[in-house]
C-alpha cells in the first residue's frame, strides 16, 4: 500500500489504467490468459486527467502501459505478457495468477480512493495553497524549498517561485501564532540534507505521526497528491530505516540550529519548545 502511494502520478495512474482493464477481463472469463489493448481513447477507471488523448500522445500512453504491466510483472502480480497482434490492431496477451492479481487489485483501489480524498480535502478546505499554478505531472523531486531565515523560505518548482513563510503555508501554531512543530521538523530535515535517523526508539515512533501530519501540511500547499516522503523502511529508493523526503531542502548556516548536535537532540529540543508553549 505504501509503496503504491509513494508513486509518481504518472506512475500510479498508468497502473490504474491497466489494472481496470485486467478486471474487467477477469469479470468475463474464468482463464488465467486475457488481451487488453495496446492502448486506448479513454480509461476504464473513474478518472478524467490520466493522460489527454490526442494522436501524439499514443507513443506516451502505450509506453507507459507497458511499464505498468513490467512494475506487475516484477512484483508478482502477473507472471508474464507479451505483445500480439490482432489484425490491424495490436494487444498485451497478459497470463498473470487471479487470487494474487485480485489481491493486488484491492490494495490499488484502496490507494485510489486515498489520492482522491486527499485532493477533495485540500478542495474542500478553503486553505490558503501554492499561488500559482504548477505544471502538470510536477513530482516532488521537481520542488525545492530554500530556507531563508526560521520563518521564511523560498520555493521553486520547475522555474516557478514563490516567496513565503510558515504562516502563509500552515504552520503556525493555533495557540501562540508561532511556528509549529511540523515547521520545525522540515527546518531539521533541511539541516540534516532531508534525512533524519534517530537512534532513539521512543523518539523514531513519535516521528511517525508527526512526519505524517508533515506530509499532510506540504500536500496542502503544494499540489503534488502522493506522499512527499520515503517509507521509513528499507526499499529499493533507499538502504536502511530512516526518514527521509523527496524534495530538495536547502538549509542557511546563519540559522544555526546547534550545528554539532545529534538529531535525537535536535528532536528533543523540538518537543521541549513545543510542549513549553502550551
């Protein structure tokens, strides 16, 4: 589940085009081999912005069905594919194992309806977001957040700048109009270059939530609707158990957050300002 949310849009969506259309196979035919097109006009699952449609994005559309298909295949989902050509027409002959396809299939439409909600909610929520339009299929990789001072930063997306503070992005803490803690964990992310790995374990399972509520806070301004963090876990995107973010941060020694001290300190400091404040 996680790693189908930290997908790129492109990524997720191309699997989502292919996935709906095995299972509205698999709902016709009790076989383990089925055909699905090279590629097509419009998609099978509830979504209207997976890719626009015209003649030139043919090449775009297939390729990435394809790479869908070969993300399944690694994964065990489907055991092989090949291309066919069916008359004029050419097909994705696809033999995969239906009880761990179907399984995977309800993990993926679990995850669907999370980006969903997480754009409704940010729609719904009369909050202040990015004040300017970002380009479409912007990842987190293409967002940068410079720290100007412990309050301002600047932001760039793909050329795009936006000169802002915690207060404008959400940060502040209700209580006392100050930074919250949130603000101050991306200001460590930024010291430690966007990685952070306590050693202590009561301080590695109070970040869970706090990195999460993090995410929530960055995904509200900046429109990018998959997790802008790695799973703590040891995946392929990086090795060992730690937190770590996507997008780039740029930290200004002239804060000077104790620059010889550990993150278990820092993040000890961190709940000793917030907690004094209530």
């Amino acid at each position: 589940m996680e790693e189908l949310q930290n997908l790129n849009l492109n990524n997720f969506y191309s699997i989502c085009d292919v996935a709906w259309d095995i299972n509205e196979k698999l709902q016709m035919t009790t076989k383990e081999e089925l055909s699905i097109p090279f590629w097509k006009n419009s998609v099978s699952f509830p979504l209207d912005v997976l890719h626009t449609r015209p003649i030139n994005q043919k090449s775009i559309h297939k390729d990435g069905r394809r790479s869908a298909l070969n993300y399944m295949m690694d994964k065990g989902y489907i055991k092989t594919f090949f291309d066919e050509r069916c008359g004029d027409f050419k097909e994705f002959v696809i033999r995969l194992d239906r009880v761990a396809f179907n399984n995977f299939f309800n993990l993926l439409k679990i995850a669907f309806e999370k980006r969903q909600l997480i754009k409704k909610k940010s729609s719904d929520e009369n909050v202040s977001l990015f004040p300017q339009r970002i380009p479409r299929n912007t990842s987190w990789q293409n967002v940068t957040i410079k720290f100007k001072d412990k309050e301002k930063v600047s932001i760039t997306i793909k050329g795009i700048t936006d000169d802002t503070d915690y207060e404008k992005m959400g940060f502040s803490d209700k209580r006392t109009g100050k930074t919250n803690y949130q603000w101050g964990l991306l200001l460590l992310f930024a010291k430690n270059n966007g990685e952070l790995k306590p050693a202590n374990p009561q301080i590695i399972e109070s970040m869970k939530k706090q990195v999460s509520l993090l995410a929530q806070k960055l995904q509200t301004y900046i429109p990018i609707d998959y997790d802008p963090f790695y799973p703590y876990e040891d995946s392929s995107d990086k090795r060992g158990f730690f937190y770590k973010i996507k997008l780039s941060l740029i930290y200004s020694e002239e804060i000077q957050i104790k620059p010889d001290a550990t993150v278990d300190d820092d993040i000890a400091d961190l709940i000793k300002e917030q907690t004094s404040r209530i």
